[in-house]
C-alpha cells in the first residue's frame, strides 16, 4: 500500500498481547507482490517465524490488488482461505507520489527543469467504471467478499470475515471504500514524524529490526534517511 510506514506504527507489534505475531512485507511498495504471496504464505503449515498460518490476513491497495487478481481463482481451485483487505482509493497512489518525488527532485535541478503537463494525471486514476474487488473474487474463484462503505462499519466486517475464513475455510474479499486524501502521519512527541524517526520510534517489527535497530536509531538522529530493505 501507498503509506505503509503509517500501517505499521499502528500494528501492535511488540507487546505482550500483539496480534497478529507474525508480519510480512516489502520496503520498496507491495505493487504485484503481495496478492501472490499472500498464497505462498497459506501454503505452508507455519510462518517464517514459526508462526501457525491457521488465520492470513493481506492488506493491500487497490491498484497493487489489480497486478494479479487472478490469484482468486487459485485460492478457490486450492481451497486456500486468506482473509483479503482491499484499501480501495480508487487511484494509484504511490504512482502518484513517485510522480511528485519525481518533480521535487529534478523539476529545479540544473539542466532538468522538468514538469509534467499535470500532477493528477487521470490514467493514475482507478474509475469510471469504480472497480467492485468483492465481485471480482467471486467471478474469478467463488470467493465472497463485501464493500465496506463506511468508517463504522468495520468493526463487524473484519469479525464477518475473520469467522467467513475460519469457519468455511474459504478466502473472504472486504472492499474497503477509502478517502482520495491521505492521512497525515502518525506525531511523536506532538510533531509529526519523518518517516525514518517513525520507523526508529514503532515497536520492532521481527528480527530484522531488532538486529538493526541501533542503524535505524542512529539515521533518525542524523535526519538520514535509513535504507530499509526487504523485512520478513
């Protein structure tokens, strides 16, 4: 998704009751990546981290969800359940923010002077027609799903879905209808955060951040932008 290090600050990852207790994802954007592994993940008995895979949950956005929504049909074909969380914007986000990194990088740099004819491009945009991911998992594999169209709603689709899976042993798709606008980021201390003194700042995610945590401290406090690879 387009704002994972908000997602992950959020997790309750390092307390004594933290659910879930295994986590995956990839530093440089899930684009292509996370419906599929997703599968790979269910298919084993146990997690990376010695976790049972008896409940699997992928959030993902919408337009990372469009590079492979025929995993459906394989999850059906395989009886693979996996709990689904569309975060369904309606656009490719972090399109849209490489565009915008993009132009503050070279749009006044000496010789470049580059700009896009506009910010907001409308290919960036997912509708006309709104895609119904729900629909979609059921056409392509005979899984069931709902949209979720409010804020207040969640609470008792996430329960639905967690039971769907558990009980029927079938994948279950929410289409999670999100505000365009992105939330701003998580504060620490009363100041909003840059992302490295977010990262530095959340629980330790698993063992990568616990080996490396002293780097990631030390980038935060030199305002360097640490290089986070591949956290599994």
């Amino acid at each position: 998704m387009s704002d994972p290090a908000a997602f992950q600050y959020l997790l309750p990852l390092g307390t004594a009751a933290a659910a879930p207790i295994s986590y995956y994802c990839v530093a440089g954007g899930s684009l292509g990546w996370s419906l599929p592994a997703s599968l790979g993940i269910k298919l084993e008995s146990r997690g990376w981290q010695g976790i049972e895979t008896h409940l699997v949950v992928a959030a993902v956005g919408d337009g990372s969800a469009l590079f492979y929504p025929q995993i459906w049909w394989t999850a059906g074909h395989r009886n693979l359940a996996v709990f689904y969380i569309i975060t369904n914007n309606h656009e490719y986000h972090t399109l849209q923010v490489g565009l915008q990194q993009v132009v503050t990088a070279y749009g006044s740099a000496p010789g470049c002077g580059w700009h896009p004819k506009t910010m907001d491009p409308e290919y960036l945009r997912i509708e006309r027609p709104t895609l119904d991911f729900a629909a979609l998992a059921k056409t392509l594999g005979g899984q069931e799903g709902e949209i979720v169209r409010q804020p207040g709603d969640v609470p008792a689709a996430v329960r639905r879905g967690v039971d769907y899976v558990l009980q029927m042993g079938r994948s279950y798709i929410l289409d999670m209808r999100m505000d365009q606008a992105t939330p701003p980021p998580p504060s620490v201390g009363g100041k909003a955060a840059a992302p490295s003194v977010r990262y530095a700042a959340q629980p330790p995610l698993d063992f990568f951040h616990r080996t490396q945590a002293k780097g990631l401290v030390a980038s935060a406090r030199s305002g360097a932008e640490p290089n986070i690879p591949v956290i599994f």
